[in-house]
C-alpha cells in the first residue's frame, strides 16, 4: 500500500472573505428567536478555524415549540388547504428569490463549508433552484385514483400530506440537502422542523428568510439549530412528528430508527453511507477512464456519500491508469475555496491533498469504511465475475459505477451490482427526474 502523494504541502492561502452573517437565532413559526436556554454555538471557518459567528442552541424544548407551530400550522393553517397550483406559486417565488440572492447564497456556502465559490456558483445555486421549481411544478398534480370495486361498489384513493416532518440534514451538501427534504415536503401540504448540521447552520436559516419572503405562512417552515444528540435525537422520538427523513451515517440512522420505534413509529426516509465501487475494464479510454475516477471521489473534497471510493481497475490497464490518476492528484491546487485556481478546498478539518492508495486489499480498513475525504482506494481485478463479487462485498449498497465500451459487460455489471444508482461510464451525474436510494445498510 503506497500513498503518491507525499512531501511538503502548502495550500494557496485564505483571502478571508467572509460575507455578512444576518441570522444567528432559531426560526419558530415564522420568527428568528433566542433558543429557550439562552444558550449559544460556534460554527467555524474550516479555511482557518477561527469563529465566524455565535448561533443560538436548541434543544428539546425548542424543538417541542416548533413542533407546536408545526402542527397548529397543520393542523388549522392555509398550506395544506391551499390549492397544489397556490402552493407551487409561493415555490416558485421562493426559487426567484435564491436566484436574486445568488451572490450571498454562493459565499455562504464556500466560507462555511469549504465548497469552491465557482462550483457553488455554477452549478448549487442552479441546480437547487431548479430542485424547488421541479416540486413546485408537482405540486398541483397529486393525484389518486379511481378504482372498480367489487359488488358493484366504486372507491378512490386519496393522496394527503403526511403532516409534520421533521428533516435532519448533513453538512456536505447544505443547499443541496435542504431543498431535497424541504421541496417535496412543502409541495405535499406538509409543515417541517428542520435541523441543520451545526457546522452548517446558516445557509438554512438564510433559506428559512426567504421562504417567508416568498409568502410561507408562519409555522410551516421552522429551522431549529443544535447538536444531533440533543435536538436531532428531540426530532426523532417526538410523538408529534408523523415523519422523520434524515441523511448521514448509519450509526445515526440507527439511533434514529430506534427513537422513531421506541415513540410513535412514525416512518422514516434514511439515506445513509456508501463505499461505492467504480470498475473500469481493459477497454476504456485511458484519459476518460482518468477524469471519470477522479472526478467521482474527489468532487467536493470526496465529502460525498457517493463517492467512488473503491476503484477497481481489470490488470491490463492497472499500472497506467494508476500513473494518470497519481499525476492529477499531484496537479490539484488545493486552498482557499474563493480563489478561482483552486481545484478543492479546505475540509472540515482543514486541508487535505487528494491521496492515493494503490494495491488495497478488499480486507484493508480503507478497502471497507467510508473515509469521507479525499482518499481513494485502486485496486486490481482479473475477470467481470471477481470485481462483481468483489464491489458487493460491502455493508454498503448506494451507488456504483462502470466503465466500458462492452455492451454485454454493462448488461450484466449493472444488474449484478448491488447498487440503486449505476454509472456508466460517467459518475455523480444527478438529475432530479431520476430516483435514488440505497440497498443493504445505505
């Protein structure tokens, strides 16, 4: 097991470029308030660890108030009795303003989360924007249906919102992650307590101010800020949440089940960890084959629970694609996420240079748990039947990816693989129009 990328390191510096923070409070049927204690949290600038502003921290009577607005919100408010067409109107208008507020949203979102300015830019705000609208768009087509019964009877079935969900996000994606649980939640009727990562608090509830910008009634959208073992903990076991949906690790996907179990059973959405292969076969294209594994564990730093962490590489093309990827590695400029040179920035433990590790054996620590850094796994296969048997043999089961020009190896690798989302020949291209899930312990 060799590391390629050894030797002095030193990223570009910080240009310290921090926008102006505007809400630190909790945001509880439609206020920014003081949590019910009074006390408060540090969220850090991972570029250099120093404070970039003081929150307020929630806890379970917190999160019991905005359970409360919730409900009532629910329970005897306008979103769910508003027309699907209504509520898509106030989405969209929701979406205008992210696009309006483009420029503080992008800076947000590099300087606390380490994300390039240029990517967030480009891509986050369009992206999430477009998230929103899509739901907004399917909001006035929820329909059930008509059924023919028998003994001359006629039924229907009738879609309604599940009620109050409770949305406990990670850090890697804070736009990305609030948008997929909020959007379909609102489009639905449903009114939401959302927690963000307490390393990424801000971004949420600059969101939580534009949703009532755009005309969310009060209640509806409620952000309540704290650490998971208290305030997401107080999500998970409260019997007046109908639904939880939650996306980290497995550990916490656990604990959250067993809270849910141990209330009101309410159901869940968990979208947990991966450790997903990449198999690229003796025919690829070098270069492409290069760009494509590289890309696919090192976008956002690898903290991306999709990432092609264990590449598998057939023996013929083994020692040059190794040699590729080894020289990309050494050619990315990692620094401050706002200068336009650089390709990574800085972790949430500060900087890393993407890294390496040839010859991983299946049984190896690296081979079977997710790192979340940018840290990937080469490893040699022989025959399509050892690197299928080989890429399941993981607790893991949410995304895969291959690369061939074979048909018939396609065919078969992909219904083989023990993966819901399977790449070919390209990797972490997402469209909201297509599913994702997981199998096993994803």
């Amino acid at each position: 097991m060799t590391d390629h990328c050894d030797g002095d390191f030193n990223p570009i510096g910080s240009s310290l470029k921090i926008p102006a923070i505007k809400f630190t409070k909790l945001f509880i049927n439609g206020e920014f308030v003081d949590s019910v204690s009074g006390k408060m949290f540090d969220t850090f600038d991972p570029r250099t660890g120093e404070v970039i502003a003081k929150l307020s921290l929630g806890d379970a009577e917190d999160v019991d108030l905005a359970v409360k607005a919730a409900r009532h919100a629910f329970d005897h408010g306008p979103w769910p009795r508003m027309s699907g067409s209504e509520r898509g109107m106030i989405m969209m208008k929701f979406a205008d303003l992210i696009q309006e507020n483009a420029k503080e949203i992008v800076a947000l979102d590099a300087v606390i989360g380490g994300k390039l300015f240029t990517l967030c830019k480009v891509i986050d705000i369009t992206a999430e924007s477009r998230t929103l609208r899509y739901y907004a768009g399917a909001a006035d087509k929820i329909h059930g249906t008509i059924l023919k019964l028998s003994k001359g009877l006629q039924g229907y079935t009738l879609k309604e919102p599940i009620g109050v969900v409770g949305s406990i996000i990670p850090w890697n994606f804070p736009t990305a992650m609030f948008f997929m649980k909020t959007g379909p939640a609102l489009a639905a009727g449903c009114t939401i307590i959302l927690k963000p990562a307490e390393q990424t608090p801000l971004l949420a509830l600059y969101y939580a101010h534009l949703a009532k910008m755009a005309g969310v009634p009060d209640g509806v959208l409620n952000v309540v800020n704290g650490y998971g073992c208290t305030t997401g903990a107080a999500i998970s076991s409260h019997m007046d949440i109908d639904k939880v949906t939650f996306t980290g690790s497995i550990e916490v996907g656990r604990r959250i089940m067993m809270a849910a179990a141990a209330s009101n059973l309410k159901p869940l959405s968990l979208e947990l960890g991966g450790k997903s292969p990449l198999l690229i076969f003796d025919d690829a294209d070098i270069d492409q084959a290069a760009d494509v594994a590289f890309s696919g564990m090192f976008f956002n730093k690898g903290e991306i629970c999709v990432a092609s962490s264990r590449v598998f590489v057939q023996e013929g093309i083994y020692e040059k694609l190794e040699k590729k990827l080894v020289e990309k590695a050494k050619a990315t400029v990692v620094g401050d996420p706002f200068d336009p040179k650089v390709q990574q920035g800085p972790q949430k433990g500060y900087y890393i240079e993407p890294t390496i590790f040839a010859d991983v054996k299946d049984n190896m620590t690296i081979a079977k748990e997710e790192i979340f850094g940018p840290v990937l796994c080469l490893m040699k296969f022989k025959t399509l039947e050892e690197a299928i048997k080989r890429a399941n043999s993981t607790t893991y089961g949410l995304a895969a990816g291959i690369i061939t020009k074979n048909l018939n190896v396609t065919n078969s690798g992909s219904r083989s693989i023990c993966a819901v989302i399977i790449w070919i020949n390209c990797y972490t291209v997402f469209d909201v129009d297509c599913p994702f899930g997981g199998y096993k312990m994803s």
